[in-house]
C-alpha cells in the first residue's frame, strides 16, 4: 500500500506550528502564489492539527479540522506527493471528527483536486469560487 510508512500525529496548533506553517508556506504560499498574510488566520488556534510523517521521521505533509467539522489547510510537500500522504491526512482528520461526534464533514478543495477527495465520499456543492486566485468548488461527506 502506498501510504506504508506514514504516520500521523495529531496536536494542537502550539505543539504542532512549526512543522505545520513551514510545508503550508512551502506549498500555498511559494508553490501556488497564495499571499502571506492570509495564509496563517485565526482558526489555527482553535483547530486540531495533523502532520505527516514519511519512514525518516521528516514531516512531508498537514491539515486541519475545525471545531464545525470544516478539512482544511491541506497540504504535501511536492516531494511526497503520490505516496499517499493526502490520503493519509484525510483519513485521520476524518477519524478524528467521527471520534468527535460529527456527522459530517466538509472543506473546500482546489478543483483540480476534485477527483482525490470523491475517492473518500466527498460530493462537490455549489459552484465553482475563487479563493486566493485559485478555483475552488464546495464539498461534504457524510460520515
């Protein structure tokens, strides 16, 4: 399986910001031109982290799930990418939100990564939003 030597650690954004905020700049801010100072906001604090670890031990991806249940700050480093890191992420996230009592979650995925998330039970809503000049599309999963 190509998420084999992956691990996941969960935390608070305290524990968790350094290795967080370096692979979200890395990724939104240098990769895909996304501005500085809106990258980083108010939700970190409030949301539960998690990063991803490849077989070294180097932290290769993250993402966040806020208290409402909302999968965000999604993001692998271009190295790591189609080892299974995402699916990795989301699926603890995930886990983490039924652990929490949720019914659903929902986030706002890039549109070229529409087909990534569907393979998890996420259904695209709405219409198609720009977020930071990147097209956007609303989506939910039941869980």
């Amino acid at each position: 399986m190509a998420e084999e030597g992956i691990r996941i650690a969960l935390g608070e954004w305290a524990e968790l910001q350094a290795q967080a905020t370096a692979i979200r700049h890395a990724v939104f801010v240098e990769e895909q031109k996304v501005p500085a100072e809106i990258e980083l906001d108010g939700f970190d604090v409030v949301s539960l982290h998690a990063l991803a670890f490849d077989g070294r031990g180097v932290a290769v991806g993250t993402g966040r799930l806020l208290p409402d249940g909302h999968i965000g700050r999604m993001a692998v480093l271009r190295s790591a990418r189609g080892a299974g890191v995402g699916a990795a992420l989301l699926r603890a996230l995930m886990a983490a939100a039924r652990d929490r009592g949720l019914r659903e979650v929902r986030l706002n995925a890039q549109t070229h990564a529409l087909p990534f998330y569907e393979r998890f039970g996420f259904t695209a809503q709405g219409d198609e939003f720009d977020d930071a000049g990147i097209a956007h599309r609303a989506m939910r999963c039941s869980l």
